[in-house]
C-alpha cells in the first residue's frame, strides 16, 4: 500500500490567524497585569493562566499552519497539551488567593499541581494523543486513553475553581467585590466550557467552525472591562494601554499582508513610529492617573482628619461646658464672702485687708469673665444660645459701656470717649449680646494701649447700623487680622506682654454678630499704630 503524501507547505488564512490573534491578546494582558504589581500573587497567578492560554493559542496556530505535515502537526498539537495542563492549578491556586482562603484546600491544591506535572510527561507519549485528524478549517491530533483520564481530572480541577467563586459570592455583601467576582467566574467558565469544547476535535466531531478558540479573545476582554470599571486586579489605565497595543497588534498584522519590499519599510517604519507615540501616551495617562490617586488619597485623608477634629473639638466643647458650670458655684461662693468682708460682716476692714481684697476682687473678675466665656462657647457651638431681638437705642448701650470701664481708662491715663452722634434710631438686636460685643472691644482697646484717647464711633446710614471702636494702642500686622477671630487665638502683637487674655472673647464676638446676619472686622495700619475693631448689622426683621 502507497503511503499518502504530503505537501509540507505553511499555511496563513482566516482560521490560522484567528488563534495567533487570541494567543498576542492573552499574552499582552498577561504581561500588563504583572507589570502592574508584580509582586501580588493574584497578579502572578493571571500571568501563569495567560501564559498557559498563550502556549493553547499559539501552539494551535502552529498546528494549523503545518497541517499539510502531520507530524509536525502533532508535535504543535503535543505542545498545546504542554501548556493547557497547568490551567486547574493556576485556577485553583487564584480562587483562594481571591477569595482570601489561601489557609484550605493546601492539600487539593498540592494534589493539583502534582497531577499536572504528570500528565505533562503523559502528553510527551503515544498514550495521550497520537495521529491527526483533518478538518476543513485546520487539524487536531486523536486523543488515546491517558487523554480520556486527563479530561476528567481537567474538568474536576478547574471545577474546584468556579466552586470556590461561587461560595465566595452567597457570602460577601460588598457590591464592588460581587461584581469582580461575577466577572472572573465568566470570563473562566468561557475558557474552560467554551474553550473547552475544542477537546471534541481530538474524538473526531467536528464543530463545522473553530468557535472554541473565540474565548481566547472573549475571555481578556471581559476581565479588561473588569479591570478597567471595576478595578480588579488593582489596575487602572488599561483602557488606554489596552487600546494602544490592539492599535499596534493591527498595524504589525498589516505587515503581513505586504506585496513589495517599499511597502514592508514603509508599513515597519509605521508602526514603530506609533508605537513610540503610543508609549509616550500611555506614560503621559500613568502619571496623571497617579496623579489623581494621589489627590483622591490627600481628600480621603483630609475627610478622616476634619472628622477625627470634629470629634475632638466636640469633646473639648463638652469638656468645657463641664468645667464651666463645675467652677461657677465656687466662684460665686468666693464673690459672696469677699462683699461679706468688704461690709464690715467679719469685722472692720483695715487698709492693708482692702488692698488684699481688692486684688481678690479683680481676680475674680477676671475667672468670671473666662468662665462666662467659656459658657459663651458651649452654648453657641451646641446650639443653645438664646437670642431676643427686640428694637434697641444702641447709644445707651454705648454710654452703659463707657461709664463702667471710664474708671479702669483713667487708672492706666487713658480717655474714654462716646463720639457725638446724630440721634440713632432704635435698631433690632439682642441688647445683651449687642453689649457684650462693645464691652469687650472697649475693655481690650485699654488692656492693649498705653495712651492716648480710646473712641467709640456709632453711624447709622442706608438702614445699616455701624459701631467702630479706635485706640492708639500696640497695633497688629496683616496675619493677626486674618486670624483675631479664631478660637484661641492671641496676637503676634502681644506677645512679651503682661495681659490677661484667653483668645476667647473675640471669638464670642464673632459668632455674637453672625447672629445678627452682620460683618465683625479687625483692622490696623501696622505696629504701634493703633487698631479698630468694629461691627455692621442691618435694621432688618429677623
């Protein structure tokens, strides 16, 4: 009997370069994914399935394109078995790793990749596969009985992966995770049952067309769109990477299909040139992806420090409110036996006794106001402060002002002064608050000066009520008046000062005027050159 013959002769069509596409797909998505981080073992174990895919696809294409030789064929063929004995493993080994189980199933997945060394020295031997079978669209090689048993432990291996995806999903809550793990398990399960179908060609059914090695396109595909809209694997620009090395994949295809040597050059020449604007692209979108990152980071870590600020100062709020009312009661006690002593209750009072008691007296005055302060605080950051606005003769707050602290002026050689004013029409303003602001911009303006005349100005123009109190005092520069009204806060100008003071009150002031819907402002030309603090509230219904 005559042997039959062949023509060896390499052949390129459709169905040769369909698994070659799918083999350049896998490859490049493998090699970005690791590339991304590579030291992350899901990331690692997605390269070794690429590679794996990479081996099936590009070993089919060979195959394919010697199958007028059939020995040749069925090395190609033997090859493609090389590679595909690794996927249950790698498989098995990424569903623990994603599903964070890597502490169960050790001995399984030992047991896995031991029977997938072994059956890759099986697919060397005659008992695996052995002969061709030819079709109209390519050739496959004719499974033998170590083939029947690799089947089994193929589709019980990667079983042991959709299994563990499956649990993984019944149990989690988080929608992002859901979504990446409904991906991975379609984009494996067109793989393996899909893909899988190819195994049908090695018993002689022919499929009338390849569709089997179409997932080695579907299946990068779907986890590109996993990866780019749902972030897994931790990768983020492959949008445009991806599209980039398809854009170049299709440019070298073309090369190819060439007619003259011109033509060759000038399509090499191409495709290089895209390839470095491609880079250049791709780093261009890493860095401002980064970029982004790294702002999106700073915002989340600013949000838990504001939040972390806002509990702390809450705290403090509290802590002072507390504190407040805790030395109240003893400071009342203390006030009531000092009028006790000053009437003549324990006896006469001498001289060196009123001295005592007048410093007693101011002390006291001074915890008062800081406690009275601190109660201002609490109440107005806790929402309790009650305002009663009611129409007001605004010069008679300024005259009660001036009358009490005129004594205080006069001790350090300081003048008090009320401008002449026009007649003010009676305003809307809560008297108490209103007196309160003006006391303490008065009392400051004596604290900070050491001569001079301290005035306080009223206007009354356009419906707008406008108090402005001048001394001739220390003075402040630029960043004191951006900062007065803050809590706590006491100016650069007074430091190396002897004068009591908190930072407190201009702070009360503040929230005292933003009641009344009106401006507070700080103002100075400088060091040395006097200040003027002062307020605006419109004679509006509230």
């Amino acid at each position: 009997m005559k042997k039959k013959c062949y023509t060896k002769v390499m052949i390129i069509d459709f169905y040769t370069i369909l698994p070659f596409t799918c083999a350049l797909f896998v490859l490049l998505f493998g090699l970005y994914v690791v590339q991304k981080d590579a030291r992350s073992g899901m990331n690692q174990l997605m390269l070794g399935f690429c590679l794996s895919m990479f081996g099936w696809m590009f070993g089919t294409f060979m195959m394919f394109a010697w199958r007028t030789d059939p020995s040749a064929a069925l090395f190609w063929d033997r090859f493609v078995y090389g590679a595909v004995v690794f996927m249950p493993p790698f498989m098995h080994h990424f569903s623990l790793l994603f599903t964070k189980q890597t502490h169960r199933q050790r001995t399984l997945l030992i047991l896995n990749y031991t029977l997938a060394f072994l059956f890759l020295l099986a697919t060397r031997t005659p008992w695996f596969v052995n002969g061709v079978y030819n079709y109209w669209w390519g050739v496959h090689s004719k499974a033998q009985l170590l083939h029947h048993v690799f089947l089994g432990y193929f589709f019980l291996g990667t079983g042991l992966f959709f299994r563990n995806l499956f649990l993984f999903y019944r149990k989690t809550t988080d929608r992002l995770t859901r979504l990446q793990t409904l991906y991975s398990f379609f984009a494996f399960a067109i793989v393996i049952f899909i893909g899988g179908s190819a195994y049908l060609f090695a018993y002689g059914i022919d499929t009338k067309f390849p569709f089997s090695y179409l997932s080695g396109i579907i299946f990068p595909v779907m986890l590109f769109y996993a990866v780019s809209k749902h972030h897994l694997l931790g990768a983020k620009t492959i949008v445009t990477e991806v599209l980039i090395g398809l854009t170049e994949f299709l440019m070298v295809m073309q090369i190819f299909f060439a007619r003259t040597l011109t033509d060759i050059v000038l399509r090499v020449l191409f495709a290089v040139g895209l390839a470095i604007i491609g880079y250049l692209l791709m780093k261009s979108v890493d860095r401002e992806v980064r970029r982004r990152e790294e702002v999106t980071r700073l915002a989340r870590s600013l949000e838990q420090a504001n939040l972390r600020l806002q509990e702390l100062d809450k705290q403090k709020t509290d802590f002072l409110s507390i504190a407040a009312h805790q030395l109240r009661t003893p400071l009342s006690i203390l006030n009531g036996y000092i009028e006790l002593i000053w009437d003549g209750g324990y006896g006469r009072v001498g001289n060196k006794i009123k001295d005592v008691l007048d410093n007693m007296e101011e002390s006291s005055g001074r915890l008062v106001k800081l406690v009275d302060d601190f109660l201002n605080i609490t109440r107005i950051e806790q929402g309790r402060t009650r305002y009663d606005f009611i129409r007001e003769d605004i010069t008679k707050i300024i005259w009660s002002v001036v009358h009490e602290l005129k004594d205080r002026a006069e001790q350090k050689g300081l003048k008090l002064i009320q401008s002449d004013t026009k007649k003010i029409p009676l305003v809307r303003m809560d008297e108490e608050k209103i007196r309160h602001v003006i006391f303490n911009f008065v009392d400051n303006a004596i604290k900070y000066s050491l001569k001079g005349n301290i005035v306080v100005q009223c206007a009354f123009e356009n419906g707008v009520l406008t108090v402005r109190v001048k001394d001739h005092g220390y003075g402040f520069e630029k960043v004191d008046q951006a900062n007065f009204f803050q809590k706590f806060y006491r100016g650069n100008n007074v430091k190396g000062i002897n004068v009591n003071g908190t930072g407190l009150g201009l702070y009360v002031c503040s929230k005292f005027i933003e009641a009344h819907h009106g401006k507070i402002w700080a103002q100075s030309p400088g060091l040395g050159k006097g200040s003027e603090f002062g307020f605006s509230i419109s004679d509006s219904k509230r």
